[in-house]
C-alpha cells in the first residue's frame, strides 16, 4: 500500500498546480475537493479555459457565413464651391460559396476537437480527486486499525510477561511476543507515513491544506449501472477525425467557383440645400479559380496525410480504450471478490474472539488466548480496510474505462 500512496503522490505532484498557497480547512468532502481542483489545479484551469475559448472561436468561426453589411457617410466638394453630404449602405451575401462553407465546417470540427479534449482533461482530473480521496480515508483508517492492532500486542507482552513470571510459560515466549510488538510498531509507523503522503498528495490535487482536516466518507463506489459514452481519450480522436475530414473537404473546395451577390444604396444632398437624390445597385458575382501555383494540391496531399494520422490514432484509442475496458472490469472483480473474502476473513476473526471470550468465562480458556484472537481480528480488520481500498479505486477504474464520470462528480 506504500507504494501505491507514493506512486499516487508522484503522479500529483507531476501535475501540481503553480500555486504557491494552498487553503487550510477543518473538514472537507469530496464535493468540496472536486470543486477546489476544478478551480486551482493547472490541469482544471487548463480544461475551463481551453473550452472557453474553444467555444467561443466557434461562434466566431460560424459567424462568417452571415450575411455582411456595411454602412458609410462623408461630405464631399468639387470645382465651384458646391459640396455634398452622401450616406451608403452596402450588403453582400454569398449565395454558393463551397470553399467558404467547407471551411467553416473544418473551423468547427477543431473547435469541437478541442473542447473533447479539455472535457477529456476535466474528467480525468475528476478521477484524480476522488482516487486520492478513498485512499486517503483508507490511509486514516489504517492508522486506526495498526494503532489497535500494537494496543492488543503490546498487552499480550504484558500478559506474556506476566506468565513467565508466574513461571507459566518459558522465557522465549517474551522474545517472540517482543518481536510481534516491534513489528506492530513498524506497520503503525509505515501506516501514518502513508497517511502523510496520501494527504498531501490529495491536498496537491485539490489545492486545499487536509493535512488535519476530517475528511467525510461518500461511502462504497457503487459497481458501473451501464456503459457510457466513448472513454475521453476516443471521444477526442474521434473529434480529431473529423475535423481532419472537414479540413480536406476544405481544401477540395478551393478548386469549386463561388457565386455571391451585392446590393449598394445611397443617399446623397447638396449642403447647400435642394433635392436629395437616391442611388441603388445590385448585382452577381461569380469567382472562379484558375491558378494557385501548386498551393490547393499541397495543402490537399497534406490534409489527407493528416486524415490518415488521425484515423489511426482513433484506432489505437479505441483498441487501447477496449483493452482497458476488459482488463479494469476483470481487475474490479478480482477486488470485489478479495474485498468480501476478507470482510469474510474479518467476521470469522470476530467470531473466534467471541468464542475464546466464552471459553474465558467457563474457565476453558486463558487471557492470553483472548488477548492473542483479538490481535488476530485487528489484523484481520486491517487488512480488510486495504481490500475494500483497493476495490474502491478498481471500481473508480471500471467507471472511467467505461467512460463515465466519477459518481456523484459534478457535471
């Protein structure tokens, strides 16, 4: 478990946000750790941004297919001395304008590339969070069940002692029972080192000081109900494909004639009075394209090569995204199973000690043995907490893999 806290860390630290303060709180839930990451962390700040900014280039992206219209005033003189105020209003619109209306579509194929992959970046900062989370109360719960479990070893040297004074028991039993004590002080020590480390690297993520804080417990993961949308990492490359797609129908286009059509009207006055007069034009206007030296056909034979990249990067995702789906199910299992085995493991534990408790009162059983089944069960009871840790993060896992939010993550 020390290992997966540290590895945890790491992987927080390598994405720490460039903040140099984090906010000290008192107590803390995962909403809260959601919310403070969305709003702190690089990775949450990049994905807001980012899609933002994304969205708002497609509004403008697909504002250039209205219509344009323009409107001008001056005040003119010529030879004689007489002048002229005018006014113009100017409209055009295309009527069949394919390159432009290719071109908007690729403009929005990567605008959407763009916001999958910030929202691909949010969910997994989700997942982040509310990894570092269970493990951080299963760190704490550790602590918990260590600290029991060296209270009931360091008794049962007592006991132990006792005995061999009462000449019970042979002096070895105190060195055998002194080594169960100093390892039960090594896993204790071991246990809030990993406490530390699982806080702070939570607390990195988060951008919240949880060193002291309470953290409340959401409960069980519950198991994935359904598959949901693509993982993060195929809804992106699909994106990409199709801004690839867009971006070669592009630059065909560039070959096809458009057409547009124009309208003038003005209004002019002599400043020095008389009649206004009123002017109007209109007209089509057809574009068609004859030479672009070489430039259509290269940038063409580079659209394609990148449609091909695009579609095999959607491919290896999706095969990279179909094993991960199989092999987080099977992982998720296995640690449901080895989850209830030891919750199975901890009851028997408990069991027993009940019955040596039993046997104690009816004079068939020593302290030692009660103190020796209730080592057993704080054993057993740790060990349990580990499991149910490890079947918590699988089951956050299975949900990503599966491409759903964390439950309970805000939308």
């Amino acid at each position: 478990m020390c290992l997966a806290l540290t590895a945890l860390l790491l992987a927080a630290v390598a994405t720490l946000a460039a903040e140099e303060d984090s906010v000290s709180v008192g107590s803390a839930s995962l909403s809260d750790a959601w919310a403070s990451a969305l709003r702190t962390h690089e990775d949450g700040v990049a994905a807001r941004v980012g899609v933002d900014a994304a969205r708002a280039a497609r509004d403008d992206v697909r504002a250039d297919l209205l219509p344009w219209i323009g409107a001008s005033g001056g005040w003119k003189a010529s030879g004689g001395g007489a002048s002229t105020l005018y006014t113009t209003v100017t409209a055009s619109q295309a009527l069949v304008d394919l390159p432009a209306w290719s071109a908007t579509r690729a403009g929005v194929a990567r605008v959407d590339a763009a916001v999958a992959g910030g929202e691909a970046i949010r969910t997994s900062l989700l997942h982040a969070v509310a990894q570092a989370w269970y493990a951080t109360l299963a760190a704490d719960a550790q602590v918990v069940a260590r600290e029991e479990v060296l209270a009931v070893e360091e008794a049962l040297l007592a006991g132990v002692e006792a005995q061999v004074t009462a000449g019970a028991t042979i002096p070895l039993a105190i060195t055998r029972q002194r080594v169960g004590v100093a390892e039960a002080r090594a896993a204790l020590a071991g246990a809030r080192s990993d406490r530390a480390l699982s806080r702070l690297a939570l607390g990195r993520l988060a951008g919240l000081d949880l060193q002291e804080a309470s953290l409340a417990d959401p409960g069980p993961v519950p198991d994935p109900a359904a598959v949901g949308e693509p993982p993060p990492a195929v809804r992106a490359a699909e994106a990409r494909v199709r801004a690839a797609e867009a971006g070669l129908g592009a630059t065909r286009m560039a070959r096809i004639p458009e057409v547009q059509a124009w309208g003038e009207a003005g209004a002019s006055e002599p400043a020095a009075g008389g009649d206004a007069s009123l002017t109007w034009e209109g007209g089509l206007q057809a574009t068609v394209p004859l030479l672009a030296g070489g430039s259509v056909s290269a940038a063409t034979d580079a659209a394609r090569a990148g449609l091909v990249a695009a579609r095999a990067d959607l491919d290896a995702a999706r095969r990279d995204a179909d094993l991960d789906r199989d092999r987080a199910l099977a992982v998720q299992q296995a640690a449901v199973q080895r989850a209830a085995a030891a919750a199975d493991a901890e009851a028997a534990a408990r069991e027993h000690l009940a019955g040596v408790r039993a046997l104690l009162v009816a004079g068939r059983a020593t302290a030692l043995e009660v103190s020796d089944a209730g080592a057993s069960l704080a054993r057993s009871a740790a060990d349990a907490i580990r499991a149910r840790l490890d079947r918590d993060l699988a089951t956050l896992a299975a949900w990503e893999a599966l491409g759903l939010p964390p439950p309970g993550a805000p939308p």
